[in-house]
C-alpha cells in the first residue's frame, strides 16, 4: 500500500476501481507557414474554436433537470474561447510570428498564464486552469481528435483519477457510477471541486503525478476529509475505512434529515445560519443544506470571469438569479473586493508593493465610479426581485460610509426619476475587517443597519500575517486573546447600538469556534455551505447560558494554548463529533 496526499476538496470516503482518464498531452506541432498561407490558417483555427462552441451550447441543451443549474460553468468555458487574450491573440500570432494555428495558441496561451502565475491570491490563480481547458479542447480539435471526453457511459462504479477535469467532464459524468474525483490539478475553489460538493461525493484536488502511480482497476481509496489517496490498500485497511464511511453515512443522512430544523439552543437561543457562495451553481446546495439565506455573495468571480467590465445590465441579471432562486429567504451582495494582487488588467497599470494594503475592494470602488455605479444600481434593480442586502468591504473609517451613502442614494434618485423599481429600504452594513473599525464601532454602527465580521482579513491585519507567506502562517490564530476579545468588543457595542452582527469568515463554520460565538451573542454566522448541516446541529445541542459562562471565562485567559486546551474540553464535554469518530481509527501509514 502507497499513500499521496493532495487537497481535501469534498469530504468523504470512496472505496473502489481506479478508472484513469487518458490525460496524454497533444503536443503542438511548430510549423512556420508563408504569408499566403495566413488566411488559411487562421479560418482553420476559428473552424476548431466553433466546433468547440457548438459541442459545448449542445451539452448544454442536453443537460438533464437536475444539473442545469450548472450550465453556467459550461458558458464561462463558452465565452473563454472568444477571450482576446486567447482567440485574439492566436490570430495576431499566427499573422505577425507567420506560424501555424497550434503553435500560435501555445504561444498565447503561454504569455495567459505567465500573468496568472504573478497572482497571489489562490482562487484567482485557480481560473487560469479554465482557460487551459478550453485551449485543450481546440488542441484536440486542431489535431482531429474529438473536443470532449465522455464519462456518462461508464460500465460499473468507479474512481475518476485525471491530470484535470473540465466542467463539461465533470456535468456529463454518470453521478451513479463515479464514486469519487481525483486530480493532480485543483483547489478547493476549482470547478471539480465546488461541483463534487454540489453533488456529494468525495474528492481529493492537486495530488502530484498521481496518474502516474495509477493504473486503471487499481483498487483504491479516497479520503476526503484528509486528503488522502490509498494505492493497493491491504484487507484491514479497507475494513476500516468501511467502518469510516458507514458511520459518515450515518452521520450525512441524519445531519442533512435535520438541517432544515432551525439552529436554536436547548434554551431558546436562535440563531441564523446562512452559506457564502462565489457561483451560482451552489444555490441549490445552499437550499438542501438548510441555509437560512446566503450571507455573502463574493462578486470577484463575475468580473474575473471577463477580460472586460461587466455592464449593468450584466449583473443586474447575475445579482437578480440569486435573489429569485434563494427567496423567501434574503442574499448579502458585497461589492467588488477586488485590487493589488487582484487587479482587473483594464483598470490599472501598475504594480503594488504591498497590495493588501493598497488599493483595493471599496478603496478602488470609490476612485473608479463608473465600476462602482454599475455594481450599485444592478444591486438596487435587483432588490425589487427578493431581499436583497449590500455590505462593503474594507471599511477603515465613518468618513468612507459616508461617501458611500451619498453615491448609493444618488442612485436612488435616478432609478425612481426613471421608474425603475427597487426597495427602497434596502439594508446596508460593513465588513469588519480593519482593527480600526473595531475601536469606533459606536460611532459606525449609526451609520449601518448591520456589520458581519471578516475575520480571515481581521485576523491578517491585526496579527501582522500574511496568510500566504509560508514563513509565518502558522501565526494565523483564531483564538489568539487579542482577537477573541475583538470580536466580543465589535459585538457588545454593535448590540448597544440596536443593530445585528454576522461572521462570514471561515471561523463561522469550525465547530471548535462556535461556543465563543455563540456565548458572545452574534446574531449570524455565514460559512461554506458544507460546514452548515453540523453547525447548525451544534447550536441545537448548546445551552447558550454554558456558552455564556465559557465566553467569559475564555476572554479573561492570557495566551492561546490556554485557550486552544479550554475550548477542545468543553467541546469534549458537551457535543457529539462524528467527524471526530471517523479520526480515531487510524491507519499506519508506510512511508513513499
């Protein structure tokens, strides 16, 4: 037995066959072609590129109710394959450079992921992987080969292992015969894994040459909760990770059979529980899994998804979907929190030193009006068709709230002098994410109907961290005292004040967290929707009077190791952890 390790994408546990996809590499064959040969070459590049579009706006057509709520994934890939960066410059290279029409997007393609790799941040990093995999469809295309794979006519149940998956893999594939996904490629925002999630099967994400060390009907394990692929495993190993998945099994019906109970403490506690959600493809995963609305919609992905701004009515459409698909219930829409490492190419031409702490979310907002008028009056629209929040992020003072509010209510004033219908009492709030926000949260909470707690920003800016610098990541501490006695701060004087105070940061969904939380008095939690089922079970087997006391007993230690040993006994002592149940048979894991 050997064991790799990658990224828990979707938790889980899947024994079974290994089915390797075929991932050999098409190689781009270089020919230099004569001038006269440019027409020509490049109609056969725009030929391959319009076959791609008809096969995938034909899948399209032909997915089945149950997963039409992922087509967007397959028209994003749609309208890649007209990116200047791709389709544009490919012709431009074929014309200029006078070299054939693979060789020519090789070489685009090239200079597109040069750009993509200075990025920091790993989610936007992650979509250059959506444009490879439509460049590979014109690849295979260009070579004569068919565009798609098709895992919709599997004979038997199996485990997909892939160097990459496209959305058009993964929407084709038979959801009653593939058992798990594996890929060397991929995050945890990657398109394989949001839509494993969706759908409820494990998967394991940037597992090294993995299919190189797999064979087709190699018998094989997925561990999704710790990231872990089992190769050849022996006969005991596989009757423990048996047991494993029978009691997740267990555990996932009861959990999802109870998630749309309400999250109320035994003593009558209630709190709300919504999901964050950066695609429209998760709504319906945020519905099944009993949230109560979603907390906050990140808006990057729409713009990053673009080589161009989006247009009013773009979004008003984008933002308008959400509010019809997840009402009765509300939607947060934070505007774009986007800048530095993240940049739209078509807004700024420079570079940043230190781009967390530059310009960036409502900073570029309020210098680029014509992007921030766009975003407002397409929320505004949109607020006539559910209910419909705004919150900005990166708010450091009362003077930018202001500003803020002055624009939104000139807005208003356009939309009603034009008939155009919108809520007028529309709610507002703040991130809090900038440690001075939490020292005048009196004097912001006039200004707002609501703040909601960043704390994966709130933690970085107070602690001096980089949560991307290998070097000092570990810093990154949660139940450090400093920030513990933050949020309770932020909270106490938002409640004195008469408003309501979420979390959206990924504290909200760590069950480990939640009695502070809870003891503490916030009004909403909003996490990934996966995290939702057991939080919400958590909160109806507290007593909030327990976690009173324990919040205030945590906020009068002095450093985290207390702390970290306080918070995991009370957990001991008062919830049941399944997840905890599947670690305490452990495996004896042989070295590689």
């Amino acid at each position: 037995m050997k064991i790799y390790r990658g990224t828990e994408a979707s938790p889980g546990i899947a024994i079974g066959p290994a089915f390797v996809l075929d991932m050999q590499k098409i190689e781009a064959v270089k020919r230099r072609i004569a001038p006269s040969e440019i027409p020509e070459e490049q109609e056969r590049f725009r030929n391959a590129v319009e076959s791609v579009e008809m096969e995938l706006a034909r899948l399209i057509d032909e997915l089945p109710p149950e997963l039409k709520e992922h087509d967007s994934m397959l028209r994003s890939h749609i309208m890649i394959l007209k990116d200047k960066m791709l389709y544009d410059a490919t012709l431009t290279n074929i014309q200029e450079r006078l070299i054939n029409a693979e060789w020519a997007m090789k070489k685009a393609l090239s200079n597109i992921k040069k750009v993509f790799s200075s990025i920091k941040d790993s989610y936007i990093r992650e979509r250059y992987q959506d444009i490879r995999q439509v460049a590979q469809k014109v690849f295979t295309v260009l070579a004569g080969s068919s565009s798609l794979r098709d895992l919709g006519n599997l004979e038997k149940p199996v485990i997909v292992v892939a160097r990459d998956l496209t959305p058009a893999d993964t929407i084709r594939m038979s959801t009653e015969k593939v058992m798990a996904l594996v890929t060397e490629l991929g995050s945890r925002t990657s398109h394989t894994a949001i839509l494993a999630r969706s759908i409820g099967i494990p998967a394991v994400v940037g597992v090294d040459n993995i299919t190189e060390h797999i064979l087709t009907e190699d018998p094989i394990i997925v561990d999704g909760f710790k990231g872990r692929i089992l190769v050849s495993p022996e006969e005991q190993t596989i009757e423990t990770y048996r047991r494993k998945q029978k009691k997740y099994l267990k555990y996932r019906i009861e959990v999802i059979h109870q998630s749309n109970l309400p999250a109320e403490t035994r003593d009558g506690y209630r709190l709300k529980i919504k999901a964050n959600i950066e695609l429209l493809e998760e709504i319906p995963t945020v519905i099944r899994h009993g949230a109560e609305g979603i907390g906050l919609f990140r808006t990057e992905y729409l713009f990053l998804a673009q080589k161009k701004l989006l247009t009013e009515e773009q979004l008003f459409q984008a933002y308008k979907t959400v509010a019809e698909r997840i009402h009765p219930y509300p939607v947060t829409i934070r505007t774009l929190d986007i800048g530095g490492d993240k940049f739209l190419s078509h807004l700024s031409k420079h570079n940043e030193q230190n781009p967390a702490l530059g310009l960036r979310a409502i900073r570029l907002c309020l210098q680029e009006t014509e992007l921030f008028r766009n975003q407002l009056r397409a929320i505004l629209r949109a607020s006539a068709f559910g209910e419909v929040n705004i919150i900005f992020p990166l708010i450091s003072g009362k003077a930018e709230i202001v500003q803020v509010k002055e624009f939104l209510e000139q807005l208003k004033d356009e939309l009603r002098s034009q008939g155009i219908p919108y809520n007028e009492n529309i709610r507002i709030g703040i991130m809090i994410e900038v440690p001075t926000t939490i020292m005048i949260a009196d004097i912001l909470a006039k200004e707002v109907d609501f703040f909601s707690i960043g704390t994966n920003d709130l933690i970085q800016y107070s602690l001096a961290i980089d949560r991307g610098n290998d070097a000092v990541n570990h810093l990154y501490e949660p139940l450090h005292p400093g920030i513990l006695r933050m949020i309770a701060s932020v909270t106490e004087d938002a409640h004195n004040s008469g408003i309501e105070v979420a979390m959206c940061g990924e504290m909200a969904g760590e069950p480990l967290y939640i009695p502070f939380l809870l003891g503490i008095g916030l009004d909403e939690l909003s996490m990934n929707v996966q995290a939702i089922p057991k939080i919400k079970r958590m909160v109806r087997e507290s007593y909030r009077e327990e976690c009173v006391r324990f919040a205030r007993n945590i906020l009068e230690l002095t450093s985290v190791p207390e702390i970290q040993e306080a918070a995991a006994e009370f957990f001991r002592q008062n919830y049941r952890d399944e997840i905890a149940i599947l670690d305490q048979e452990e495996v004896n894991e042989p070295q590689l």
